[in-house]
C-alpha cells in the first residue's frame, strides 16, 4: 500500500512517496517508509552537455 505525488517544471521534478510494507509470512515486522526525491537540470547551450543534479531521501 503506498500514495505518491510529484510536481515537474522545465527546470525541477520533485516527488514523495509514502509506502506501508507488510511482509510474506509474517516474515518481519511491517514497516512504514517515506521517499523525497528532487531532481534539477541546469541548461546548457546543448541537450547533450546539460548537467542532472539528483538528490534521494529514504526515512
């Protein structure tokens, strides 16, 4: 079971995720998780030079 959401412009894409993790079996405790995600574009006078910034959070 999870929820999600993301907003996106030219420049930025941003997105978070909930997720709630329940295990086969009963195999270990169920857990819940949160994901944040942004990633950012800096322009370049050509498509295949620009530079892709990432940064990922797992709590």
């Amino acid at each position: 079971m999870g929820a999600g959401t993301y907003w996106q412009t030219s420049r930025w894409h941003i997105e978070g995720e909930y997720m709630r993790k329940n295990y086969a079996h009963n195999s270990f405790t169920p857990v819940n998780a949160v994901e944040a995600f942004k990633k950012g574009v800096v322009p370049s006078i050509s498509e295949q030079n620009k530079i892709v910034l990432e940064l990922v959070a797992h709590f």
